[in-house]
C-alpha cells in the first residue's frame, strides 16, 4: 500500500473509532433506542459512551443496565459502553468529560430536556439534541 493511501485508511480508521457520547436520564428504552437508530444511521462510529449522571449511585434507574443490554444484542455493530457519574449535569461537566475522554462536545448528545431543565441547548456548549 502506498503512503498516501496508508494515511487515508489510518483517517479512516481514526474516524470509524471515535466513541459518541450519549447523556441519558435512563428511563426510557424508546429514547435509548432513538440514539442507537441515530448514531447508526448519522455517524461515522460504531461506539456510543451512555452515561447518566447521578446524586448518588443508588439513583440510576433499576431498568437502565438491562435495557442497555437488550440494545446491545440488537445492535451487534455498536460497542456500548455505560457510564454512571455521580455528579450534576451541566456545561462544566460536558466541558470535563470532553477534555478527560478527549470527545467533542459535538460528539455527545441528549434526549429531549424536560419542562424544568436547568439550561438552554446553547448553554451546553455545542451538544447535540436527539428527538
């Protein structure tokens, strides 16, 4: 293979291989669902980072683990990694978790915010929004 195409195919390679993160409050398997239809059809990955973010540990939604693992068998093609963080969610922890797994925050996305959601999509820093 000649050099130019060794570096295209590295490009590509380092493309395919970038993890999307997806913010999840965790209690609808619909709305997991939607994310993994998105990332499949809109994305250039086959890793997606679902992370919910916690008071504490013992408030992740009971469901999330199984309905993660049901998605994962019906996605083979997409590495699913789940994260819990006990924390607040906000532009300060978007902009920390980009810079600690070296994701864009281009690259991370949410579901529809609720009625009493603290902040603006804009306020996020370049969040995507899922539907």
């Amino acid at each position: 293979m000649t050099s130019t195409a060794q570096s295209i195919r590295t490009k590509i390679d380092e493309i395919n291989s970038q993890q999307v993160v997806f913010f999840t409050r965790g209690d609808n398997v619909a709305n997991l669902n939607n994310a993994m239809l998105y990332v499949k059809q809109n994305e250039h990955t086959n890793r997606i980072k679902v992370v919910t973010v916690v008071q504490n540990k013992d408030k992740v939604p009971k469901k999330l683990k199984n309905d993660l693992k049901f998605l994962n068998e019906a996605y083979p093609s997409i590495e699913i990694e789940f994260v819990v963080i006990t924390g607040t969610f906000g532009p300060e922890l978007i902009q920390e978790l980009s810079v600690k797994w070296n994701i864009p925050v281009n690259l991370m996305f949410i579901g529809s915010p609720r009625a009493h959601f603290l902040y603006g999509l804009g306020d996020l820093g370049g969040v995507r929004l899922i539907i």
